[in-house]
C-alpha cells in the first residue's frame, strides 16, 4: 500500500509525520529511523 505522508523536523529535537489518508494518524521521534519504524507499524494497523 502507497500513502502519502507529511514530515515536520521541529527544531532539529523531534522528526513527526503524518498519514492525511489515515485521520488523526500522527508520529513523531528522536530519531529518522525510529519514525520510519513507527510509521510502518502505524499503517498496518
């Protein structure tokens, strides 16, 4: 499954992104990678 996704870098602190075709669906993380993890897990829920 392809999803358009949104990413945010708030002050070099916290990476969050968002899933518009997933309501409410909203992640952030320390790291690049542990948000690409969490967006997975997110979107197969």
């Amino acid at each position: 499954m392809n999803s358009m996704l949104l990413l945010n870098v708030i002050q070099k602190v916290f990476f969050v992104a968002s899933v518009p075709s997933l309501p409410g669906c909203h992640i952030q993380a320390k790291s690049l990678n542990m948000l690409i993890k969490r967006i997975k897990e997110a979107i197969e829920l």
